[in-house]
C-alpha cells in the first residue's frame, strides 16, 4: 500500500476541475489537509482552475491573491507558480477584468 502524496490529491482536485465540480476538488483539498500534507502550487492551479470553469473566477481570484500575498493569507501552500499566473490571466478574462502586464523596458 502506498501512502497518499499531495501529487495523489492533486490529481483528483485536477479530475474535478475538468470536470467542473468545485465542490469535490475542495472536498479533496480538504482531505489533503487532514492527512498533514502541504498543498503544491499544482493545488492552488487546480482550485483556481475549478472555480472558474465553474464559472466563479471571482472566488479564483481572490485564492491567487490570498496565495500570492507576502505573507501568504489564508493559504498554507507551496507560493504560485508560473501556472498559477496563467490561470490569474484566465479569470480575470471570465470575470471580463482584464489584467495589466507591464513590461520591462
């Protein structure tokens, strides 16, 4: 038998998101918390993800502002990633609140 992993939980959040049931992708977050294991940012992807594919990219935002905060509010995980990005890009386009990206000059 092979204990859980957050790459097992991370699967199933992932499973839920495609399939836009973000109540069983936090149900499984859930789970990843009382087994003690720390959420990935492969996590944080996947709850922001099923909250906007199931049309809530509000909620998705407020998670990655929450996770990218210095210290981090209310998420207890691995910091964004590049993904994590990409998928603050794509609810803020659901939420019809587009993003500014400056770059440097």
């Amino acid at each position: 038998l092979v204990a859980p992993s957050t790459g097992s939980f991370d699967l199933i959040v992932h499973a839920a998101a495609a399939r836009r049931n973000r109540l069983l992708a936090w149900h499984a977050y859930r789970a990843l918390r009382r087994a003690k294991l720390t959420p990935s940012a492969h996590t944080l992807n996947a709850l922001m993800k099923a909250e906007t594919r199931a049309r809530r990219p509000q909620a998705a935002l407020r998670l990655f502002a929450r996770a990218d905060a210095v210290p981090a509010r209310g998420w207890v995980g691995s910091p964004p990633d590049g993904w994590s990005l990409v998928g603050a890009m794509a609810a803020a386009a659901a939420a019809d609140e587009p993003c500014e990206v400056a770059a440097d000059e």
